[in-house]
C-alpha cells in the first residue's frame, strides 16, 4: 500500500467520493452493515457532543474549547482500530479515539470546566493526558515505543499532531528517534489546513506532509481525511504492519477544520466562505451518510431520534457534572510531586491557617 | 570499601541499580559505547547490554521528551545530557512534561526519571561547558534538585534519585569528578534527597555551599582557622528540596552566614538560603547574610574565567568580614 500511495507522487488514499459513491472497491474495509453503522453513529455522536460543548462555552459554563467539527472521521476510525492495549498520544482534536478510548465525558467536561482531574483519564487503558506545547507529545510517543519493544510486548501507539505541529522540531525528533528504535509508532498528522490562522502552505515547502516520513528512512502515506472508510483502511493496514514490522509510519489525514480553533477564534478572519462551501461538500458525516442512504441503512427520521437521544443524555450528564465537581485546596498542591517535600507541605498549612482566620472574619 | 573519585562512584550506582531493577535504562549522546565524554557510563553496556545502555540520536529535547514517554511506560530512564549547558534544547520538555506529567495526571503517571548534568566552570572548556544552572531548575514545580561534593554523596545520592518516583536533576560537578579520592563502600546504599550535611561544626559563621565549592570553601577555612575563626560547612547535597531546618538550626548557633556558590547571583540558589535566614533565623542575626557567588554574567572564555570563579582567598575575606561586622 505505501508503494501504491508513495507521497512523492502526492497520491491520496480514498474509498469513497463526495457523493458517498465508492470509488476504489479494493480499498473498502471488510465490515458489516451494523460495523458501518456504528462508524457512523460514533461520528454523529462525536459531532453532537462536540457541538454542545461550544454551546455550552457561549453560555459561559465551559472555558476554552478546541471544537473537532469537520474531523470527526479521524478520531473515530482510530478509535476502531485502537486496542485496549494499545497506546492513544493525543494532541486535542480527536474526540472519537478519546472516547473509544475509555474516556468519559465527565473526563471531557471537567478538562473543559478547568480541572487537572479531567486529564486523568482514568479509564482510558493507556493513554496520555492531552498535551498543550505543540508536538512535544510525540516524543513521549517514541519512548514508550521503545518502552515496547524493551519489554517484548505486543501494543502500538498512536500519537496525533496537527499541520502547525509538523514545524516543530520535536516532530521531527520523533520520527527520526522512532525510525531509528524501530518503535512501534503510528503518528498521524491531521492536516486540517490550518494552524489557528496560519494556512498550510505557510507550514511548509513540502508536497505534502506524509512525504516527511522519507527523511526519516520510514513510510508514509496520505490519506482522505474526511472518508471514514480510507481512514479505517490505513489505520488497520498501518496497525498490522506497525506491530508485525516493528516500523513506525506516518499517516497524513487530509481535513478542513471547519469550526474555530478553539472557542476563543474566529476563522472569518483568514479564510473565505467560498472555501468553506467547498469543504462543506467534503465533509465526513455528509459522505458517509450519502452513502447508507444509498444502501437504504439510514435516513433522516433515525437521525433526528438518535440526536435527540444523544442531546438528553450528554445534557443529563452535562448537569450532573456541573452540580458535583469540587476543587479543594489540597488539589492544587498535592500532585506536583509523588513525595510532597515537608516545605510544599508547610505553605499548605501557612495558607490554612490564613483561611481559618479569613473564615473567622465573616 | 574501595578507592572511588565522583566519576567511578557515578558509575558503581549506574551499575547497582542496573543490575537490580531491569525496568533502569540509561542513555544520552556517547553514553554507550564510548561509556561518555567523562566516561562516566564506561563499561555499563558491555556489562548491562545494549538495550539497556546505549546512544541516543544527538538531540536534547529528543533525550529528554522520549524519556517522558519510557517512564509513563514503567522504565525508570537515567538520561544524560553531555553538558549542563546543552541543556537548553530540551527546556520545553523538561519543565513541560517531566515537571508535569504526574500533576496532569493527577498522579495516574509518575516521572520516575534522573537527568544527569555535568555541571560548573573552572574546566577551561568552550563556551556552554561551564554553567550552573541549579536555580532554574530548583525554581520549577514537580522538579528535585541534587548535587554531590563527594564520591560517596554522589553513589547514595544517585542510587536515592533513581529510585526516587520524581524526577531529579543531578547535578555532577565535573571539575571535582576525579581530583577527590575516597573510601566508598561497594555495597549497595543510599544517601537521602532533601537532607545537607554538616560537614564540619564551628561557632563563629554558617558556611553553606555544595557541588564543586565545597572544597573552595574547605582551603578557605584552613586560612580561617589560621585566624583564629570557627566556621561550621553546610554541604547542601540537595538544592531543592531545601534542607531549612539544618541551615536555620545553624545560623540560630552562630547569628552570621556566608553563602558560596559559582552561579550568577541575582535570583540563585544564594537567594534562597538568604531568605532561609531571615526568615528562619531573623532573630538571631548578628551580620547581614552574605552571598559570595559569581557575577551576574555569561561564563567566560577560559582565559577570562579566573574573574569569574570563586576562590578561597575570596571566600576567605568575606568570612572575616561578616565575622568582623
């Protein structure tokens, strides 16, 4: 496959077209009507949560949200292939493979709310908090490849950046250490096009992104980003060969992020409606959905009640979240070291004392 | 017992702990076969393997960042970065993820990771081999800072933060690494993190230094006893976390203290020992609090680094003048 796609010919991955038609027949993944299904519900369900997570932040119950909208496939079909052993790096535009995962959406709301405790992600089997310095997280990446491969075991990481993240030296440290410790790595770039405001062309000279991987003596390979099922295609070809080669790749996901960059951007100022219009026309539910209604698996009376339902219990959940989160003081303190040293300890108690005294004030 | 200077003591913990505990992997630029510029990790992958001492690809950040990755992977790494002053690149990683992981994670990840430094001036080197960087990384939350003077605090102290579950920086004074020769047991022991030392009790001034100017301040008090003055050392070995009550139950003894150190002034680990005894000690200050300690500029090139460096005639007169205050 990563003959048949060589980045140097700029040749793209695709199952299916804007039409929901399928157009390279060999390329579909082997699933059944429910698989398929599933892949799309897990979309939809992405989108809605994603979606009422915004709204939330416009009501001023979340901070700062970085929206998936547009990307949803991405996630989603890595959540498919994702095992429990296996390792998920995240940036922070992967909701699908979050939650396929084991992460809650309490996790998702408390991380948005503001509290540490939603980057614990206590359920999600190995996976990593989300990271914040762009592309430093696929580093980690790396060494827990090599971690792997120490101790004879039989995982595979995924690690996510974005197109900005690619400038970034760390992201090529971590492919160069990965190549040459044969770590089982699976870094995937979603190209969304842009990096807040900066579009991609800006990025890089590159022909496209995946063409990188070559510097680094390891394979990599583009893909259509928003057709679920070329993504769920190279995910499980790339999966298989990670762990039987011991190789890592490098898989270019091509995408539009078509909300903001986060809850506190506004994309009307760098880009043109007409470009949105256009991948308005690529987007990945709209394709997927062409194509079960094609297959007669779907139609809008199921969607409508499946949103319905999905809305009543993320905002069931939303509320329960909001009436018992707590920060207690200690958890400001207590976790920056695993052996709290007795002078963190005593600024704890100096600051209790102040409060015992404020209390005593009212 | 057996004849160890800084570096072959170094090397007898590396050893112990790899020979151990088989999740310790040690590596960094020429760690492996070369066994290090200082040859410090020498003969350990022979012994050890190659999977388990090795040479990294020359990049800091990527020496640092796929360490992240190991320990949240249950290794304990023991990375080296070849000169303190190399350090820079791998910045990002270091305070963002392996100060921080444990707390993101809300103590799901631990960051059981040694950085080893060979770290201070006095070495004629080029520039970027001579600094002392201690205080900005005793300044960062989720970091533990530790400095041996001798080659039997080094053994226990490395043996103490490779199996510490935080992250340490240890800090190896390279002008030291062999002109100190002592008796270091073979067996396996250890020395505790956040514990100084009182190298030698007086009544007249409180000394506190470590790393290198240990033995700086140890020719200044032969000059010292010469004239009659009592000086009780404080060797810190670790800079953070701060042993306060050693250095304040000291100070309360004397009422004077002098510290020395080889790192810029402004904002260093001096500031903090001041601060220590004033806030500890206030009462029983007899003299200002004194830092002898380098000027607030870039180390100089070899033929300019004798302004720079803290000798013992130097710390000698700033002794006496506190005393004689």
């Amino acid at each position: 496959m990563f003959d048949q796609f060589d980045p140097a010919d700029d040749k793209m991955v695709q199952v299916i077209d804007n039409n929901g038609k399928v157009i390279s027949k060999e390329l579909m993944p082997k699933l059944s009507d429910e698989e398929i299904l599933k892949l799309y519900k897990d979309m939809l369900f992405v989108r809605t949560l994603d979606q009422m997570i915004v709204s939330y932040q416009r009501q001023g119950r979340v901070y700062t949200y970085p929206p998936n909208y547009g990307q949803e496939a991405i996630g989603v079909a890595a959540g498919a292939v994702l095992r429990h052993e296996d390792w998920l790096v995240p940036a922070f535009r992967e909701l699908g493979a979050w939650l396929a995962k084991g992460v809650t959406m309490r996790e998702v709301f408390m991380f948005n709310m503001g509290f540490e405790e939603g980057t614990k992600f206590a359920g999600a089997n190995h996976m990593l908090p989300s990271s914040v310095p762009i592309a430093s997280q696929l580093l980690h990446a790396s060494g827990i490849g090599y971690a792997i491969n120490y101790q004879k075991k039989d995982e595979v990481v995924m690690a996510f950046v974005g197109d900005g993240g690619t400038s970034e030296g760390d992201f090529h440290e971590a492919l160069n250490f990965a190549g040459v410790w044969k770590a089982p790595v699976i870094f995937v770039v979603q190209n969304n096009q842009y990096a807040i405001s900066v579009p991609v062309k800006m990025q890089t000279a590159s022909v496209n992104m995946a063409i990188k991987s070559k510097a680094y003596g390891i394979n990599g390979i583009k893909v259509d980003g928003n057709d679920i099922f070329a993504m769920l295609t190279v995910f499980r070809y790339a999966h298989d060969y990670v762990r039987t080669e011991k190789q890592p790749v490098l898989i270019e996901a091509v995408t539009y992020r078509k909300g903001a960059h986060t809850t506190s951007d506004d994309p009307t100022k760098y880009r043109t409606t007409d470009e949105e219009k256009e991948w308005d026309l690529k987007d990945p539910l709209r394709r997927m959905k062409l194509f079960l209604e094609k297959k007669e698996l779907w139609s809008d009376d199921k969607e409508k009640k499946l949103v319905d339902e999905y809305e009543k219990e993320i905002d069931r959940q939303f509320i329960e979240t909001e009436q018992t989160v707590q920060y207690p003081l200690e958890d400001a303190i207590r976790f920056t070291y695993a052996e709290m040293p007795q002078d963190l300890r005593d600024q704890q108690i100096e600051h209790e004392k102040f409060l015992q005294w404020k209390n005593a004030r009212k | 017992m057996k004849a160890m200077n800084i570096v072959s003591a170094v090397n007898d913990a590396l050893d112990i702990k790899l020979t151990e505990d088989k999740s310790v992997v040690v590596y960094g630029e020429d760690v492996g076969y070369e066994g290090g510029v200082f040859r410090v990790t020498e003969g350990l992958q022979k012994k050890h393997g190659v999977e388990r001492v090795f040479d990294s690809p020359l990049a800091e950040s990527g020496i640092a960042g796929t360490a992240v990755g190991m320990a949240a992977a249950g290794l304990r790494p023991v990375i080296e970065m070849q000169f303190c002053g190399f350090i820079y690149p791998a910045f990002n990683q270091i305070i963002s993820h392996v100060a921080r992981l444990h707390n993101r994670s809300r103590g799901r990840y631990r960051m059981p990771i040694v950085i080893r430094l060979p770290y201070g001036g006095g070495i004629n080197a080029l520039e970027h081999h001579s600094e002392s960087m201690e205080a900005i990384f005793a300044h960062i939350p989720g970091l533990k800072v530790v400095v041996p003077s001798t080659p039997h605090d080094a053994k226990g102290l490395l043996i103490s933060a490779i199996e510490s579950d935080d992250p340490v920086l240890f800090l190896e004074p390279k002008r030291i690494y062999r002109a100190i020769k002592q008796e270091v047991s073979e067996e396996k022991f250890s020395v505790p993190i956040g514990k100084a030392k009182v190298l030698s009790e007086g009544t007249d001034v409180t000394v506190v230094a470590y790393g290198a100017m240990i033995r700086e301040v140890q020719k200044a008090m032969v000059m010292a006893k010469e004239a009659g003055y009592s000086v009780e050392l404080i060797d810190l070995r670790t800079i953070y976390p701060l042993d306060k009550e050693t250095i304040a139950a000291s100070v309360k003894k004397t009422g004077r203290i002098v510290f020395v150190g080889e790192e810029p002034r402004s904002f260093g680990v001096g500031s903090e020992i001041m601060a220590v005894a004033n806030e500890e000690a206030f009462l029983h200050l007899e003299a200002p609090p004194k830092r002898v300690s380098a000027f607030d500029v870039i180390v100089p090139y070899p033929r300019g680094e004798h302004h720079y460096m803290i000798t013992p005639d130097k710390i000698f007169y700033e002794i006496e003048r506190t005393i004689k205050f």
